[in-house]
C-alpha cells in the first residue's frame, strides 16, 4: 500500500480529495488507517480486528457503508464506515485519518457523505457512534456535524468496546443539510 502524500501540505491545509466507495483492492488502507489511529490512542480490541480484517462480510455484505476519502491522484488518507448493528440502526464507525492528512478537511468530508449515505439506507431509524472523550477533536467534528450525546444509545450499544464513555445520535428526520 503505497500512500504517497506528497501533495498534502505541511502543516496541513485544506486539499482537493473526493470520496470512494469500498472495493476489496481499498480494504487493507480500511484496515491500516483504523489500526494506526486505534492503537495510537488505545489498543485494538478483538471486536475491532475482527471488523477490520473481514470489512465485506461485516459490513458490506450485511448492507452496511465503506467510503474513502482520497487525494486526486487517488492516495487514500481516510476512512469511514456505516455498519449495521440492529434492525434499523447504524454505527458509523471505524473513521479515521492518516495523521499526515489531518487538518486537510478529509474527517468532515467523509463525515459528510457517510451521512448523506445513511439517509439513503433502507428502513435506517438510528445512526449512532460510540467514543472515548479522549477523541476531543473528533467528538467536536460530530458535534459540527449535528450528532447529539444520547444516553439511550450508550445504554443500548456502549458496551461494544472497552473504551467507549461517549455515545452520540444523528438526528436523521432532520432536513437535509
């Protein structure tokens, strides 16, 4: 996997990317970009290595969402995901950054079209995500983007990771922005 990012200014500047949808020849930058940032910050969970070596047939297959933001030439530097987890209900989960890029805008631009994505997902009621208040800036990209904390859904889904004490919903009834 070559991530050539030359031509991402440092110290990082906004940069002209464009979003792509999951293929299998773009799971291992799904796999290195969450293991690099998880393990940065905390340490890989069975849950998350499963999730990341299997992302097709955990997510995809199961009609979940993999996009990836990449620079022009197509150097992958980010990653998200929308994964089922319940009837009607969504994680949006395993997003993350090559730290090279950070500050170039390609956290809210895949912010961005994961939630466009999920208004378009059949039957969705609940897209959530689950955090660690360790995640500062993140936690505040969500909170730009309009996901609220709920309590309801760290009652509901918290438990899934060791490091989660931050849950949060999208309001998805609201008009899209």
């Amino acid at each position: 996997m070559d991530n050539n990012l030359s031509n991402v200014n440092q110290p990082a500047t906004a940069i002209s990317m464009h979003i792509l949808p999951y293929t299998d020849t773009l799971a291992p930058h799904f796999a290195s970009i969450n293991a690099a940032w998880i393990e940065d910050m905390f340490v890989l969970e069975d849950h998350d290595r499963h999730v990341l070596a299997h992302p097709r047939e955990v997510i995809v297959d199961k009609g979940g969402v993999i996009l990836f933001a990449a620079t022009p030439d197509d150097a992958i530097i980010g990653t998200g995901a929308l994964m089922p987890t319940a009837p009607g209900a969504y994680e949006l989960t395993k997003m993350g950054v090559l730290a090279a890029a950070r500050g170039t805008g390609a956290g809210a631009a895949l912010l961005a079209a994961l939630i466009e994505r999920a208004r378009d997902l059949p039957g969705i009621d609940t897209l959530y995500l689950l955090t660690s208040r360790k995640c500062a800036a993140a936690i505040h990209l969500y909170e730009r983007a309009g996901f609220v904390h709920d309590a309801g859904i760290m009652a509901r889904f918290g438990h899934a990771y060791a490091r989660c004490d931050v849950a949060m919903r999208y309001p998805l009834e609201q008009a899209a922005a």
